[in-house]
C-alpha cells in the first residue's frame, strides 16, 4: 500500500462541504517499484471553493514530498523481502537437464522457491540458504508462465492434468487456482509449457520431498542481477 498522508483544511464557511482530493504518482525503474506518495485533502465547510483555491494548496504539499521521497524510499518486490545469506558454488553454468542439489549442514528453516525466467533457472532456499538450483522450461509466448508472488496450494505426486489432454505432471506443486505449477517434465531444448514451469523429473522429486503446503514461491527476472547475497 502506498504511504498516505492526510491533511486538513480549517472551516473556513459555514456550509458543510467535504471535499476530498487524490493526488497520487508512482516511481519505476527496471521493475523495481520505489514506493508513491497518495496525498489526501479534506476540506471541510467549505461553501464556494473552486478547484484553482485548492490546486495550488495540494500541489506546494506534493511537491515538497516529491523531493524527500527517494532519499527516504525502499525497493520494493521481490528483493526487498527476502534476505539470501548464502548461494550454491558451481563449477559453471548449468544446461538444459542439468541441476544441482546440497543441503548438507543447512539448518532446517522456511522453504523459499525462486523462478529465475530470463535465466531459465530455479533456486530453492532453505531459511535464506541456496539449497538446489535446476534448469527449467517456462510458458511460450502465447501461454506465459505468471511473474509475482505466489504459495503453494496443493500437492500431487503423480498429477495428470485434466486441461492437456491427460499429460503427465509427476511431483506437482500448484501455484494458481488456473493450473499454472511446478512439475516434473522434458526439460530440453526448444521446448516450453502451456505456463507451468517444469523441472527435470530427479530434481522435482527432491523439492517435492521438502516443499509444504504454504511455501512461498516468486517468479521474476534476473534474479542473481536484482538482489546481491548478503
């Protein structure tokens, strides 16, 4: 929710006119919202108040918030709430099929899913620790996977959807009340989903066996660039 501020504007008549005035704007940069200003003005028992009286009233106050705001502004999204403490060392980059998986002397702790689209790529934490990192397939053009935060609403381990015709979806994590979810698939060259992401089936067998119920899951872009390990 953006930041609110209210002021309010002395009776200046007797008659009793409420008058409410919305000024509101948003910063973007590559994504990342930095937070808005919504300025709320209440003028109460104003008999004959024309917009150019309040106009310049509402705008000085916006304008004085306008030069405070990015100093004093959080990123907000993805980044901005979830603290990476350590990240998987890798001899090199991964290919299509390819995945890594170590948890060995990670604390137990929540259970956080990253899907990384421009990089084809998905990172599971463990209480902020990178635990397991595979290359995945994604939703083509005319079918594409959903960015933004979702949870996990419901699990099967041999899942066969009932929109595609009967096609296999083993270790099923669903992400949407629509069918987009995470499963186990084909994960090659030149291919895609109808949305869903899909994993190589070994590794969609060991997130299956750590993932609950409630589990978050964030879909975005360029991961590893927006948010540094702390």
């Amino acid at each position: 929710m953006l930041p609110t501020i209210m002021v309010t504007v002395p009776n200046w008549y007797a008659a009793r006119i409420d008058m409410v005035i919305y000024l509101s704007f948003t910063y973007v940069k590559r994504r990342k919202h930095y937070g808005g200003l919504v300025v709320i003005v209440f003028a109460s028992g104003i008999r004959r108040m024309r917009t150019w009286l309040m106009a310049p009233f509402a705008l000085a106050i916006l304008a004085a918030l306008t030069t405070a705001a990015p100093a004093s502004a959080k990123p907000r999204g993805v980044a901005a709430s979830f603290p990476v403490k350590t990240v998987l060392e890798l001899p090199g980059d991964l290919t299509y099929g390819d995945y890594v998986w170590d948890d060995d002397g990670v604390a137990p702790g929540p259970l956080t899913i990253v899907v990384d689209l421009d990089n084809e790529l998905l990172h599971v934490y463990r209480g902020g620790n990178e635990i397991g990192r595979s290359v995945i397939i994604y939703g083509d053009d005319k079918k594409p996977t959903p960015m933004g935060e979702f949870h996990i609403i419901q699990r099967d381990i041999d899942h066969v959807s009932n929109i595609y015709k009967g096609a296999p979806m083993p270790y099923m994590l669903k992400l949407t009340t629509d069918g987009v979810a995470i499963h186990g698939s084909k994960v090659e060259v030149d291919t895609a989903t109808h949305g869903c992401v899909g994993l190589p089936d070994e590794f969609a067998a060991m997130l299956y066996s750590q993932a609950k119920l409630g589990d978050r899951v964030l879909i975005t872009n360029d991961w590893m660039d927006q948010f540094e390990p702390m």
